[in-house]
C-alpha cells in the first residue's frame, strides 16, 4: 500500500496533483490544508481511502470523479463549506452529475421543497464516510446513496437534517452526545438500518416525525 503525506506548509490542493494517479492506494492529506481545488483526485483509479484535515475550508467539485476504487473518505464535512447547502451540500457533489465506469446514478434531494432533486454519479465501491467536524449535517447529504454501509458522526454535530440519511444503507449509527436535533424523515427508508446508539450524556432535544 502506498500512504502519501503532503508537506505541512502546502495551503491548497491543485487540480493538476493527483489527477489520473493510478498507484496511490492510501492518500493523508495534512492539516494545514484549506483548499481543494476542482477535480483534484479525479480518476485516481486506484485509490481506495482518503483522509482529508479538518483545516480545509473549501472543497471544489468533482475531486472524485472517476475514482472507481474508493471505499472510505474521511472528511470533516461533505459540500464545498461546512455551511453550503442544496446541490452544493450533499454528497454527490464530491462525484460527478456526468456518467462514468464504475459509478451508480443517485438522485440526491437537495432540500425538502425539491421533490426530483439532482442526478449525480458516485462511485459504486464506496462504502464507509467518516465525518470529523461538522455542526450540521445538510439535508438529502446521503439521500438513496443505498451503497453507503457506513456513516461516522462527530461530536460537535448539532443537527441531522431533513432526508441526510433516508434510502441509505447504512446498519447502524452512534449518536454523537452533542446531537440536539433529528429532523424529519431523516432516516426514511434506510431499511438495513437496525441499531440506533445513542451516546452517554445525550443532549438530544427533538425527533421530528
């Protein structure tokens, strides 16, 4: 396995670094990083998992577009901020809303007054998302991604939002003792969902049915 760290005193992530690598299996991007530029992992067909800091204040589009391999991303949030919402915070937009080999077609609601929502393309293989600073998890983020086995939840999450989770696959979930609010239909339709743990000192407040 090839497990690659950037220098500390990198600030951004160009689209040109990564594109097309066919050898890196493991990729650490360092703390320190704030920016990752558009399709900045795109068809890194070997890659397998993805480790980026809680640094990063802006992620481009598309960065993994193509990467037929993936399983795991680790990522303090999912959007390009922590705050962007609609088309722009959900998962897809890390993927692509243009076919390509490997990928499964999901359409992602992107808010709760957008019945169709918006085709993407994510890659089949993935199956584990683990998010590690995040006060809100938007609305439709996971919405009918039924691939996705797994998804990791920060302490500091407030908030999971209308649909974030519905129609995915996962099993099972940790709440995080931070959690104040589950809104509705979160979980609609996550049929392999079978465990729900809450954490101790929960300061869950409302369920929203």
């Amino acid at each position: 396995n090839v497990v690659l760290e950037l220098a500390k005193d990198s600030l951004s992530i160009d689209y040109s670094l990564f594109r097309n690598n066919n050898f890196i299996k493991h990729l650490v991007i360092p703390e320190g990083v704030t920016e990752i530029d558009d399709y900045a992992f795109e068809n890194m067909s070997a890659l397998q998992s993805i480790v980026l800091p809680n640094s990063i204040e802006t992620i481009g589009k598309n960065i993994f577009r193509g990467d037929i391999s993936l399983e795991s991303i680790t990522t303090p949030y999912i959007g390009k901020t922590r705050t962007s919402i609609r088309k722009e915070g959900v998962l897809g937009y890390f993927f692509s809303e243009t076919d390509y080999t490997g990928s499964t077609m999901v359409r992602q609601k992107e808010g709760s007054g957008y019945i169709d929502g918006v085709v993407f393309y994510i890659s089949s293989s993935l199956r584990r998302v683990v998010l590690t600073d995040s006060e809100v998890l938007q609305e439709g983020t996971f919405h009918n991604a039924s691939f996705i086995e797994e998804v990791v939840l920060p302490e500091g999450l407030i908030t999971i939002g209308e649909y974030s989770l519905s129609n995915s696959g996962i099993k099972s979930i940790s709440i995080p003792a931070s959690l104040k609010d589950i809104d509705r239909y979160a979980f609609y339709e996550s049929d392999n969902l079978e465990n729900i743990y809450f954490s101790e000192g929960s300061n869950l407040e409302s369920i929203d049915n």
